[in-house]
C-alpha cells in the first residue's frame, strides 16, 4: 500500500499557507478534477485526494494534530466536544458530492437542465450521536461540516470588484426565453431556461473568479450545537442560517440536526424513566435495607430503599431521578429492579442461627455434619445453588417482565 501524499503537495500550497490560500488552491483544483468537468480515468481518485486534504488543512484542529504528528486525529484522537460530521443529507439524500453539483451546476459548469436555477439555500442535516449521560445533563458540541457557504472574496454577491450586475440581454429580465420550432403541424412555441442567465434575469459583468459569479463556495465550517437536557433520539434541532448559502446573497437554508441518544450501560430508558438493577444480599432483602447508586447526573447519589421481604425483580421506584423531562424542570422516575444474591461467607454460627429460624418455621435445617467447618463450605454452595436455579431465578432481562 502506497502511503498518503503530503496534503500541502496536494494542494501544492506552503506549509504556512492561510485559510483563504488553501481554500483558493483547492476550488482551482476541484473545477478541473470534478468528475463532471474532467473525463480522465483516474480524475475521481484524484479529486478524493484534493478532497482529503482539504478536508484537513480547513480545519484547525486538524491541521495542527497533521502539522506535529502526521496524523489529523492526533495521537488520541479529539475530545468529546468536538464531532467531525461526514454524513451529511438532505431532501432524500444530501452529500459532499451534492454540495459540488450545486456549486458546479450554479452560475456555470453543467447549467440547469430545464427549470429556472433556484436562489434560496437548501436546508442540510446532520446526525449527531450524544450518551445518554449527555443527554441527560445537556451538553455543546461542535460540529465540523462541509456547506456551501458565502464567497469570502465578493462578499456573498458574486461580482469582482468593480462588477456589477445588470438585466439579461437575452431575455429581458425574466429568466425565460420562447423557442420556435418548425413541425409537420406548423409553428410550435417552447418555453426554456434562458441560458445566458441560467433563469436568473440577470448577469454580472465581472464575476467573481472564486465562486464564478455564485456568490458561495463548498467551505468546512464549525458550529456550536446546543442540545438541550432531556432529548430524545430522533428528535431535531434546528439552526437557522447555516445551511446551504443562497446565490448571490440570497437567504441561507438552515442546518437540522437528528439527535441519537446511544444506549447506556447501566440504564435502560423508557421515556423519561430510568431503569438500572441493583444487587442485595439475600438476608437484606429479608429486613430490607438501604443501598446507594450512582445517578444519571455526574455526581449524583440516588438512596433506593430496598424493603423488608423484597423479592427477587421487584421494582423499587425513586421518583424524580430518572431523565430531565424535555424543557421542564421535572424528571422521569429512576426504577431499581432488585437482583437478590444469597451470602456465601456466613461462619458455622451464623448458619446455625439461621438454621435455627427454619427449624422454627418448620423447614428442615441443616445436619450436624453440615456444621461442621469442612462440610459448612459444601452446605452453603448447596444454598447458594438453591437460590440461584429454584426460589430466586431471575428472568433474562429484568426489564421486560412487568414493565410500567
């Protein structure tokens, strides 16, 4: 396997080459190796490898993990806070190569095929994985994407300086132009996108050679996501402003963000409703006893009050420590489910005191010979056993039988 070009050999830029430097290297080279514009077996490749590198040299955090260890990731990848998205979608289907169809099929390039060239951004969408942790406590991330964005050089409008923009000759502004054909029935009237304009109505004079009279170029952008205490999976948050730019300072879509809440290893949530096992000893469960549990929240500590004659899978409710209700103050209920475990260090004595209470209730208790030091360890593994596979078996998934 060959290893990886230098990405400033790519873009062929110097090492401290700026933001905008890079950014103009790599649309120079995107317009001649786009697959759409260049025809050459291996132009695809090679424009992935442009791709690549910009990816990276956009990108502060990136390119300084790049700079000192040759390794964007670095040498323990980034922090928590920071989500490089690549999935990017949106209207059925939304990704890097739709960002450069648009920008490519805008002002030139491919043209339009049949209807007016649309102004407006689109909206885009990411997917954004949190824990449930995070999703219980609210958290900031930010979020690396690729977008159209505003051409910093013209300023969004797509004129060089001293352009200006004026009615299109060609169809007088309306951004449509009437065709005549000739048929065996006689004259017949089409209507067509103009193509001096691209539907628009008007050209400018000087375009800008960055964006080619778009106003917008494909940009790695950054942007905080605030998701709020108690989210769902599958619910959205949106920003408005920070999708897809519009031609020649038109509006900006918005950028809609799917939140996936990951599964947790110690809870099990159900709505708002936490659900965890806890584990006591066979002989607590008899007089009931108290035990504490790391909450949801960092640092919390939830007291779940086991009572006497509890049973094995039994539901202990605390309530109000299960997940934030979405915009509320409220919470959920934290739901225990007791797993009961029978005492395996108790000394001769105490067995003989237990056997005593059986032998009481009527049971049999153990034999003198179980008694005995040597023969104690056997007749407690018996108990054990008994526990375990007849009297306190437990279901597979404590969490399914009964649920609230």
């Amino acid at each position: 396997m060959e290893p990886k070009r230098d990405y400033y050999e790519v873009l062929e830029v110097p090492r401290d080459a700026d933001a905008r430097t890079i950014k103009r290297a790599f649309l120079k080279k995107a317009r001649t190796l786009h697959p759409d514009v260049n025809d050459a077996p291996d132009a695809e490749e090679r424009f992935k490898e442009v791709n690549e590198a910009y990816t990276v040299l956009s990108d502060d955090q990136k390119r300084a993990n790049y700079d000192r260890y040759g390794d964007p990731n670095g040498p323990a990848g980034f922090g928590s806070d920071y989500v490089d998205v690549s999935d990017i979608f949106g209207g059925g289907g939304f990704g890097f190569g739709d960002i450069f169809d648009s920008f490519f099929g805008g002002m030139g390039g491919r043209g339009t095929s049949g209807a007016a060239q649309r102004t407006r951004g689109r909206d885009m969408g990411i997917r954004l994985t949190i824990t449930l942790e995070e999703a219980a406590a609210g958290c900031t991330k930010t979020v690396a994407y690729t977008r159209l964005a505003p051409c910093e050089d013209c300023g969004g409008t797509g004129a060089a300086e001293g352009g200006h923009l004026h009615t299109c000759e060609r169809c007088h502004g309306t951004g449509r132009v009437v065709e005549v054909q000739r048929t065996i029935f006689g004259q017949m009237q089409t209507q067509a996108t103009c193509p001096a304009c691209n539907g628009q109505g008007q050209v400018i004079d000087r375009p800008c050679e960055t964006c080619e009279g778009q106003g917008r170029t494909p940009s790695r952008e950054k942007v905080e996501v605030e998701v709020p205490a108690g989210v769902h999976s599958g619910q959205t948050l949106t920003i408005e402003g920070k999708g897809e730019a519009g031609l020649r300072g038109d509006a900006c879509g918005s950028l809609v963000v799917s939140v996936e809440v990951t599964e947790s290893e110690r809870f099990e949530r159900q709505g708002d409703d936490l659900y965890c096992t806890v584990t006591v000893d066979a002989l607590q469960a008899i007089v009931g006893t108290a035990v504490s549990v790391d909450g949801i929240l960092e640092g919390e500590q939830v007291t779940v009050s086991v009572p006497a004659g509890c049973q094995f899978g039994q539901r202990v409710v605390v309530e109000g420590h299960g997940m934030p209700r979405l915009g509320m103050a409220a919470r959920g209920n934290l739901v225990a489910v007791v797993q009961i475990e029978t005492p395996r260090d108790l000394t001769p004595s105490q067995l003989d005191d237990i056997a005593s209470i059986v032998s009481v209730r009527g049971g049999d208790g153990p034999s003198e010979r179980d008694l005995e030091p040597e023969g104690f360890s056997a007749a407690a593994e018996n108990a054990a056993e008994h526990f375990a596979h007849e009297r306190w078996r437990a279901p597979k998934n404590p969490f399914k039988d009964g649920r609230r």
